[in-house]
C-alpha cells in the first residue's frame, strides 16, 4: 500500500482543492491532517516529504515510538483519540502541539496542571459529539458553551474551536448535518466573545466524507484511509478504551 502514498495524497490535494473551490473558499483555510494511526514511520516521512506538516495520533504508544522515528522531520503533531488521564504527560512529552479531542473538564484540568507546572499552555479543540451515536466520544452539543466557558478559566490552556466526528453513513445529508451541527455551536460560542477562547478551528471530515466538511467550513480535515489504505481494525477500536 505504501507505494499508492504519493499518488493518493496527490489525489486527496485534489479533492480538497475542488471543494474549496465549489463553495467558495480559499484552499489555504483548509489545512490537511494525516491522521496516522496504525501508519509506519517510514510512510508517514513519506508523505511529510511531499510538504505536508500536520500529523494527528490517537494513541500514547503510536506517539512514543514514531517520536524518535521522526525526530529529523518538521511535522506538527495533534492528538485526535480518547486521552486517558494517566497518558497526558507523554502527550506533552512527545511534542503534541494541540489536543483535539478534550470532551470534559476533569481531564481539562489536569492537562492545564501539567501546562502550568512547564510554565507553558497547550492548544485545545472541543470534541463534540453531533452524530449522537454513543460509541463516540464528544461533549454533547447541548453542553459545549458550558465546557468552553469553563476551560476558558484554566490559564494554560487556549480553545482555539471545536472537532468532531460526523455520522457514519453513507447518506451524505445526514453526515451534512452534523457538520452544519458543529458550525452553528461555533457561531453560538463566537457570539458569546468569551475571553481568551478563539473559534476559528473546525476539525470535521474525514476519508469519506471531507468534501461536505469544507462546504460546512472545516478548517481541519484529518484523513487517514484515503492516503494510506485501509486498516485492520474497525475505528471503534481505535476510539474506544483498547490498549
Ligand atoms: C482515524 C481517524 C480519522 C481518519 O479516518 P479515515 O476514515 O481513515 O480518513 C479522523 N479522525 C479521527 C479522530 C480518527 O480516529
């Protein structure tokens, strides 16, 4: 599979041009995550030495190894899956720039602890959870103003919007919905003009569905299948509690 990286990241730049360019939008708003779990070391450089920069992980061990692995590469890195609290430190230690996926404010807590004691602030997205399905996680929408408004008290984090993961279905309008989902609570927050939170992110899209992100206003679409291939396991393995 690794020798289809090149031609289908080529690919994917493609899609994302196009849809940037069918509603409207500059294609230097929308930056490409390679979302790279399960991926090689050696196939993620490859597709960093075609220009791109943001890597997203969803798990501790994925993290530590590929650190040193890549340690002679400029990437950026995010975490996108579940973070357990026990697991914070490494995030910080491997280089995590911005967390994606903080959903509650006990963990939010203890990161910014972490931040404080390094005398330093990490950047945060909210997850929210627009497709109600409960294998995922995510804040429910109902309650995101509230969590923002209360990390936006702990000092050594910054919001800087919000992420989420859209239905899985085939059925792009009911996809569509939870992006527009994510947009309006956007707008909801912005409206509030909270102190020390900026919402100009939108992590939403992924491998199938990243052009109805854009036209909802993704900033972020973080794609993995598209690029690298298919993996093993289902992605409920990947967002639930397994080592
Ligand atoms: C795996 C993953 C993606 C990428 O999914 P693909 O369908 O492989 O493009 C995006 N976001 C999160 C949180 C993921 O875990």
């Amino acid at each position: 599979m690794d020798n289809n990286i090149i031609a289908n990241l080529a690919d994917v730049r493609r899609r994302i041009s196009l849809a940037c360019k069918s509603s409207g939008r500059n294609p230097t708003e929308v930056r490409l995550l390679l979302a790279t779990k399960t991926v090689a070391a050696e196939q993620i450089r490859l597709a960093l030495q075609q220009g791109e920069m943001l890597i997203g992980e969803n798990k501790v061990q994925e993290l530590r190894y590929k650190f040193d692995e890549l340690s002679d590469i400029v990437h950026e890195k995010h975490f996108i899956g579940h973070l357990q609290s026990n697991k914070i430190k490494d995030v910080i230690r491997y280089g995590v720039t911005c967390i994606e996926s903080l959903d509650n404010i006990e963990l939010a807590g203890k990161v910014n602890q972490y931040m404080e004691k390094l005398g330093k602030t990490m950047d945060v997205l909210i997850q929210v959870n627009t497709s109600g399905e409960d294998s995922k996680f995510g804040i429910a929408p109902a309650d995101a103003l509230e969590l923002v408004r209360e990390v936006s008290n702990l000092k050594h984090l910054r919001v800087r919007g919000l992420m989420t993961i859209g239905l899985f279905s085939s059925e792009m309008k009911l996809v569509r919905r939870c992006f527009t989902l994510l947009r309006s609570i956007q707008q909801e927050i912005r409206s509030k003009a909270i102190a020390g939170v900026d919402m100009k992110e939108l992590s939403m899209g992924m491998s199938g569905d990243l052009e109805t992100a854009i036209a909802e206003g993704a900033t972020i679409v973080r794609v993995g299948t598209a690029i690298f291939g298919r993996r093993i396991h289902p992605d409920s393995y990947y967002w639930n509690e397994n080592p």
